[in-house]
C-alpha cells in the first residue's frame, strides 16, 4: 500500500486528535465500530474526515474516478406503496400516471443505444395489476433488441413485489429474471434500516430484513447489486451508522455488494417536513460511508441527488464514482432536484480532472471502457 | 502567519484541496477567531442596462435603443428601498452599465434624493461607473468621487474587476476602465475615506499566473490604503454570453481559488462566500476553506441571473447554512460591523 507513506504526515495535520486511532485502524484494513462513526459524524474537522475517506478511497480505487453512460428508464410511476417521502408515485386515475408499453420501452432504449448507451437502468413502481410475466418481457425484449447493453433492474422492493404477485420464492424471481436478461440490481429502495422510520415514512415498503435478504439471494446467485441510504428525512445519526452496518455485514456474509450510494432527500412535492440536506452533511456522509464500508468497493456521488458541484468536490471526500449521463431521470426531479437532466461525457470528464482524478469511463460491471489520460 | 510570494501562491494551484482548505481556515481563524459568520440584509438595484462596454462575458447589457434597453424611474427605485427597508435591509447596491447620457448630476440627484428620504446606505457604483461618469462630466476622478460622497456614496463596490491582468483585459472587456484606471478609482475613493470591496471573476480565459496578478494587485494597494472590506471572488457564468462556449468553472476549482485568496490576501479582513453563483452547500462548504462572510441576502440580483445563475437564498436560509456548518450567524452593515448575532 503505497499510500501509507504519505498517511504519517496526514495524520500529523489532524486537528481532531480523537479521530487519529481511527485512522489508524482504516489504513490497517480493520472495521469501524458504531461509537467510532459517532465521533466521526460529530468531528468537526472536515479535512480530516476528507483526507481519511480520500486515502482509503485511493487504496481501494487507485487515483481513478467513474462514470457511466447510461440510460434510466422508469415503466410506471404506478405504484401501490405509497411512500410518503416519495413524489414520483401515482395513483389510478391521476391525471400524471403513466404506464409504458413494451414499444415505448424499445423505443427510449433504442434512442438511448444510438447515443452509446452501457446500460439500461430500470426502476419503477409497483404496478397494481401487471403480471410478472410483463417484468419479463421487458427484459427479454430490451435484450433481444441490445445484446450487449447491460441491464440493471428491479430494486429489491419490485422483486419481493413479483414474489408476491407470482407466488415464486425470491430465489426463483431472480432466477427467471436472469434468464430473461436481468444483468445486475440497483440498490434503492434499502431508505434506512430502521423499523421506526419504515412504520412512519413507507409501512407497506418491503422490511429491512428483507431488503437485505433479497440482495444476499441475489449475491448468492452471482448478480452483483448496489446498495442505498436515503438520508436527510427524519432519520438519526445513529440510525444512518446501523444502515452502514448493516450493509456491512451483509456484503461480509454474502458479497456482492458494486456501490453504495448515499441518496441525499429531496423534500419538496413530498409531505416530509425536512429542509433538504446541507453541503457539510452531504459530504460527511460520503466520507463516513466510505470509511465504515471498507467492504464495498465503490462510493457513488450520484450527482442528480447531490447536484454537479457537491458531487465533483465529493470525489475529494471518499467517491470514486458520478453515475453517469443519466439520460431522463424522473424520480429525483419529481422531488425537486434543480440538476440537468445529463451531464455531456466531456462535462464529466472535466469534472473528475478537475477533483484531481484520473476519469475512467466503466461498463456496469467496473469493468473500465476507457481512460482519459 | 507569513505572508506568501506569487511563487508560493502559484504552487498552491497545484496542492491537494483538502490541505489547501485547511490552510486557509487556519488563515481564516487567525483574523476571525470568533467563530461568526457575518451576512448583509440588502438589496442589488440596477439602475440601467444599458452600457456601452458591450463585454464579451456579460449577458446584462443592451445598447440604448434595444426593446428590452432600461432606465429605473426614480420612483421605481424608491419603492425598491422601501422594499429593502420593510425587509430589515440596511444596505442598497447601486450599479448600473455605462449610460451614454447620464453626468454626475443625475447621481448626485439621485443619491441626494435617496438620503433625504431614506435612512440607507449606498453600496453603489464601480470602478467603470465611476471612471466613466468622470469622463463624461468632464471631472477628474478626485472630484467626481467627492462629489458623490457629498451627495450621499457611502462606500463602493468592487466589480467590474474581472481579472485584473492587461492580457486578460483586452481580451475580454477591452472597452472598460484599465487595470491601473480601476486600481486608481479605488485608490482614490479610499483616500476620501469611502471604503470598497474587490472582487474577481475567474473562470473564463485566465490562467493561474493572472488570478495571483489579480491578488497582488489587490494586496499592494490595501497596504497603501486599507480601504478594501472584502474581497468576493466567484466564477464566470457563461450562459447567453459571448463566450458561452467556455467550459464553466467547477465547484473544486472556486474552492480553490477561494482557499488562495484567503491565504494570500493576509491584509484584507473579510473573504466572501458567493452563494448566487455556486448554490447553498458549496457556498457552506465555502466556510471552511477561507470564507467567513455569506454576503448579502440580495433581495434581487438580476446581473449573473441573466447569465443562468439561478440559486435563491432567503435570510432564514442563510441562518440556517451558517448554523449548520457550526458557526454563529451575524447579520452585519455594509462595512461590517456585526447588528446582531442568531
């Protein structure tokens, strides 16, 4: 590890002396404990916070930083849940619901294949009456039309969903899925492990347990997964330290676990009484998240949650990773999000080098397409 | 702390952003050791738009006869400070283009005018406001600047600095006032004992030996005078502007910039944080790496606006910023001194 030699003099810098054990332990590869995340969320030395996260971002990554071009397409905002934090969920009958066929799916995909497209990222509500036949078909379509565009689909909470509708046990789910083309699973839907915050914000939304039983499965069946925190709601600190723990020890236990994304709330078009997350919070997120996940190969600052300017300077806080030219992202801007739409490829690039990074445009998988040198 | 070299300070563009932050919130720290962070409650008045400049950077201006071409009635202005006042304003910011038409005694009508009616101070005119108005009176700057401070200038603020290089001027607003005719109207103003702000607009065609030009400049005359408050640097925003092609400015690389200044400028006291063009949470994070005021809670701003900067902050968002980032929020007057803490 040639970052050690330069760790001693970081170390001397620290002007939180209480956080110097802990950096010790992350450069020794060890796991941090609850209390220690405590004491790194309450420090108030931002740079120490930043440089630890950035060192074991780079022991991990190198000096490298991602990107994706990818296409998200969302084939309902149908959704029988109901969450409460969430703006993009209608019901029946609204006059904004909206439901895609098979032939609008095809078209976005194809549309988003002749821009060079990786992959297709799909997420959406939970239908009241498609059959689980229909989540095939969209895979089977989509994959027949782009044999090598990756597709990553169906959050936890759309697979418990098909379990239920099918009868199917969630293995079985992910096994039909795969076969029809399912590559790999994002991560949302995981919001914060916590039984107090699900009974108030999403009752009807799949348990922790489950949520994390879900991508075990999938880990087991060799589909690689992302994974989430919604924060910035009415969540604690030590509520967000248990989520990270928790993913912790899952991915210790069945690894699969690509990314952790810590999602920032976006309070507006929702009934959530929160201010939307500050700057400092946002990035002490990214950096704890980074150091008490030692486990997970990647931190995203997924720049539509964040916004381009917290998400570049993110990358010198512990990520290694943008998303993507997300092209039409619609869950977060129903919320309010004020970023664009995409981010050219150049805009990324230069974002990343200008974080002082090498940007790496990566397949789904990490696998890197190219180095911008 | 020692004060740094243009040598030292081209170095720093190149050091880990995180260590540079700390060395300038250690600067910082040193010349503000009560942990406040100061904030305006005032308003941007812009007189006119109408400017004969026409620089390239600049989605403001019109020329006189254009169909969106604007000069405020006075009464429009008034009820604008009336605005400001109900608001718990203490402040105007008075600028404008470089009118064709308007001398010295349109302003010193105006800021007459204002000061028997309201108990409010003039942040107003710039350098290239000044400069031209001299020019167009026919005064020297001398007079000029007295003569407004009679009829009620309280103090100036620093735009229309861009980058204040030679090269970089000619290329980007050839039409405006030099970088010695800028340097001399503050040089001047301070003299009479009107204080003024600097700023910088960096992001566009400079490179870093210009932006260290730029802070020594500024240092140079501050030890002569003293008369600079604050220095405010922010990025360019190229949106419906002449060099709209420009790739705009990054959030790392206004920190850094930042973090330089606060380092480098060791004899002005106060470094402002440009939420309007970098948005609430760069603007917090901005606390730790230099800044330790959040400028003006500006009622209405309408110049980068036209440029595509669409970031609002009200007070109580401001307060709540500040407090969030661990410092005491303080609401201060135009010269800085603190009216109250939150």
């Amino acid at each position: 590890m040639g970052a050690f030699a330069e760790v001693e003099g970081v170390l001397d810098h620290f002007e939180d002396k209480a956080l110097i054990p802990i950096a010790e332990r992350v450069f020794e590869g060890r796991s941090l404990s609850f209390e220690d995340g405590l004491i790194l969320y309450r420090s108030r030395d931002l740079f120490a916070l930043g440089s630890m996260a950035d060192i074991l971002s780079r022991m991990i990554n190198g000096p490298y930083a991602y990107f994706v071009v990818n296409r998200h397409i969302n084939p309902t905002n149908l959704c029988v849940n109901q969450c409460r934090f969430c703006a993009f969920c209608r019901r029946r009958g609204d006059e904004d619901a909206y439901e895609l066929s098979i032939e609008e799916i095809l078209q976005k995909a194809q549309e988003a294949a002749a821009l060079g497209v990786r992959e297709f990222h799909i997420v959406g509500g939970l239908h009241p009456e498609w059959p689980f036949e229909y989540y095939i078909e969209i895979l089977r379509e989509l994959k027949k039309a782009h044999p090598r565009v990756h597709i990553k689909a169906y959050t936890a909470v759309e697979v418990e969903h098909m379990a239920r509708i099918s009868g199917l046990s969630i293995e079985e789910v992910l096994i039909q899925l795969r076969e029809a083309g399912l590559d790999s699973m994002p991560g949302g839907g995981a919001e914060v492990f916590s039984q107090r915050i699900r009974d108030a914000l999403c009752p009807k939304k799949t348990s922790s347990q489950d949520w994390l039983n879900i991508h075990m499965v999938a880990h087991r069946l060799g589909i690689k997964t992302n994974c989430t925190l919604l924060y910035g709601h009415i969540e604690t600190i030590e509520e967000r330290l248990r989520h990270l723990i928790l993913l912790r020890e899952a991915q210790e236990e069945a690894p699969g676990f690509l990314a952790f994304i810590p999602l920032a709330f976006h309070p507006e078009n929702t009934p959530i009484p929160a201010r939307g997350t500050s700057g400092i919070d946002d990035l002490k997120t990214v950096a704890v998240s980074r150091l008490m996940l030692h486990n997970i190969p990647h931190i995203k600052a997924y720049w539509v949650m964040l916004g381009e300017k917290t998400a570049q300077v993110a990358l010198t806080f512990g990520a290694d990773d943008l998303e993507g030219t997300v092209v039409e992202e619609k869950i977060t801007h129903m919320a309010g999000a004020l970023s664009p739409q995409a981010l050219p490829k150049r805009r990324l690039v230069h974002l990343i080098r200008r974080a002082g990074k090498i940007p790496v445009e990566r397949d789904a998988l990490y696998n890197c397409l190219r180095v911008y040198h | 702390m020692e004060r740094i070299g243009e040598e030292e300070a081209l170095a720093l563009f190149d050091e880990d952003l995180l260590s540079l932050g700390r060395r300038a919130y250690e600067a910082r720290r040193v010349l503000h050791p009560d942990n406040l962070v100061t904030f305006c409650v005032d308003r941007n008045i812009n007189y006119t738009n109408i400017c004969i400049s026409r620089c390239c950077f600049c989605a403001f201006w019109r020329d006189k006869g254009d169909s969106e071409a604007f000069l405020l009635p006075k009464v429009e202005i008034f009820k604008k400070i009336e605005e400001t006042i109900n608001l718990g304003g203490t402040s105007i910011l008075i600028q404008g283009g470089l009118h064709p038409d308007l001398e010295i005694g349109y302003f010193e009508d105006l800021f007459s005018s204002i000061k028997s009616r309201y108990p409010i101070h003039i942040h107003g005119l710039s350098p290239p406001e000044i400069w031209h108005i001299a020019r167009k009176s026919g005064l020297t700057l001398e007079d000029t600047i007295r003569r407004l401070k009679a009829a009620g200038l309280d103090s100036i603020p620093g735009g229309g600095a861009e980058i204040l290089s030679p090269r970089v001027r000619q290329r980007l607003s050839p039409n405006k006032v030099s970088v010695e005719g800028w340097l001399e109207v503050m040089e001047t103003a301070h003299r009479l004992g009107l204080k003024s702000t600097a700023t910088m607009m960096f992001g566009h065609i400079e490179g870093p030996g210009d932006i260290i030009e730029h802070l020594d400049r500024i240092r140079s005359l501050q030890d002569r005078t003293g008369g600079f408050t604050a220095f405010i640097p922010w990025t360019f925003q190229p949106l419906h502007t002449g060099l709209a092609h420009i790739e705009k400015a990054t959030a790392v690389d206004y920190l850094r910039v930042l973090a330089i200044s606060r380092i480098y400028l060791d004899n002005v006291p106060n470094v402002q944080a440009s939420w309007v063009t970098q948005g609430a949470k760069i603007a917090q994070l901005a606390l730790y790496f230099g800044a330790n005021d959040f400028g003006s809670t500006m009622i209405e701003e309408n110049v980068v606006a036209a440029a595509g900067a669409t970031f609002r902050m009200s007070r109580d968002e401001i307060i709540r910023c500040i407090k969030d980032a661990g410092f005491t929020p303080a609401q201060r007057d135009t010269l800085y001194r603190v009216i109250r803490t939150f």
